[in-house]
C-alpha cells in the first residue's frame, strides 16, 4: 500500500496552501499522487495548533472531492480527527496513528471501533519511543493485543516499527528491519508501514537513501510505505524490488508501470 505524504503541513511547499485555504491546488496535489500511484491520500495540518479541527475537516473535504482514493487522517488530536471523520465518504479511513501510551490509546481507539478505520499503531510507549528489536516488538506486541481485544481485526492494523534516521545511529536500520521480521513471523496478518523519508534525513542525497532503503523494508516485511508517490526512481524501484521477492506475480505491477513509461529516461 501506498500512502501518498505530499499534503502535510510541515513541508515548506505545502503550509502556505493550506494557509490560504486554497482548496483548488490542495486537489491538484491529491490528484498528482493518486495518478503516480497512491492508495491512500495522507492529510495533515499539525502546524495549526490553534485551530487544527476546523483545517483538518477542511482538508478532508477538499482531498475527497476531488479524488476516488480513500484519506489517511494523520493527526493524534482527537477533536480534529472527531471533526473529520465525518466527512471521508464511504470508504474505509486510516487513522494515523495511535500508541501504547495510555492517554493516547484511549483517547483514540473509540473513534477507531465507532468509525471502523484502518490505524496506524506507532511502537512507543509511556516510557518513550525503544531503540532496539525487543523493545519494538514488545510495544508492537501490547499494540495488537489491546486493538484486537477491542475489536479491531488484524488486517486493519498497521505497525509503524518507527524510523530512526540513519544520522543518529551508528546500527542503521538493521534494529527496525530485524523487529519488522519478528513482528511479521508472528502475526503474519498485520501489516507493517513506515514513514520512508524518516531514514535519510539530516544526510545528503536522501532519495539515494531512500530509494535503496525501500527495497530492504520490503524484503523485511514492511508492505506499507508513507512516501512521495510522484518519485518515479522511488516507485520504480518499489515496484522493482517487489517483483524480485516474488510478491508480483508474473511481474505483472511491474511490466505493467513499465508500460505506462514510468522506467522512460
């Protein structure tokens, strides 16, 4: 699954548009990645402290008329994803994200079971975010034991094993790919997802990074990305790399963007 991260207040290119209420190039930007590929619309307006349920539930309806694709509500403020939730449509909404930490769990989960959305569960805890493989899977673990004790079935849960940037750390990403693996083995009907971008930051040529970067996530399990869609070197070797770990039967996904010209020079 692709979930488009272009319509996120945090990127330069995006917050004066959303500023200005500009709902036409809002669309088009959600129209972009839908045509490169996206699954999911990832919409997100935390830089509005003030009044981030009034713009949330306006980009919702912005992004949802104007493509068929259904939205990812990327906040962990519950009276902005109250306000929005109304108004996806009729298709299956993703929330992104909730955690093990207490307050957030609860404060969250009762909009999941009410509106029946796909969530993201992010590996952190009241003692922080875990930096190895057993803290990951044991976060991961209470995650899909308290979700689906609640009613939330697997294929509706998303691990989100946490990025870390490959700057901070001197054991790349191996931590997150083995915990992925784990997680994986154990509950091989639950997805896992990452925020791509998140492993190159603070380094140069990030889309190197990331673009390598995608095809060991996915051969470690990972088979949901929040990335830019409008990539093609990203996509392709996306597409590329699936097709080498025989998730793409008969090369199908792959000759069939092949055809569309994404490989054109």
């Amino acid at each position: 699954m692709i979930i488009g991260e272009l319509i996120n207040s945090s990127r330069k290119a995006m917050r004066p548009l959303i500023e200005a209420w500009d709902a036409a190039a809002i669309a088009e930007v959600a129209k972009l990645q839908a045509a490169a590929g996206a699954n999911y619309i990832d919409i997100n307006c935390g830089s509005f402290t003030t009044d981030e349920p009034k713009r949330l539930a306006w980009l919702t309806d912005a992004v949802r008329g104007s493509v068929e694709l259904p939205l990812c509500l990327d906040s962990p403020n519950v009276e902005a994803l109250k306000a929005a939730l109304p108004l996806v449509g009729d298709k299956q909404a993703m929330i992104n994200s909730i955690t093990a930490e207490q307050e957030r769990f609860s404060a969250i989960l009762p909009l999941v079971t009410e509106y029946k959305t796909k969530v993201v569960a992010l590996c952190m805890s009241d003692e922080g975010i875990p930096v190895g493989v057993e803290g990951r899977i044991n976060v991961a673990d209470k995650l899909i034991a308290d979700l689906t004790t609640a009613g939330v079935v697997l294929d509706d849960i998303y691990i989100d094993p946490l990025v870390q940037p490959l700057a901070t750390t001197n054991e790349g990403a191996r931590p997150l790919l083995d915990a992925v693996i784990t997680i994986k083995a154990k509950y091989p009907q639950v997805h896992c997802v990452c925020g791509l971008s998140n492993i190159s930051f603070g380094l140069p040529k990030r889309k190197l990074i990331n673009r390598v970067f995608v095809v060991q996530a996915a051969l470690a399990g990972i088979d949901s990305f929040i990335l830019d869609p409008t990539d093609k070197q990203l996509m392709g070797a996306l597409y590329a790399g699936e097709a080498l770990l025989g998730n793409d039967p008969f090369c199908g996904r792959y000759l069939a963007q092949y055809r569309k010209g994404l490989y054109d020079e």
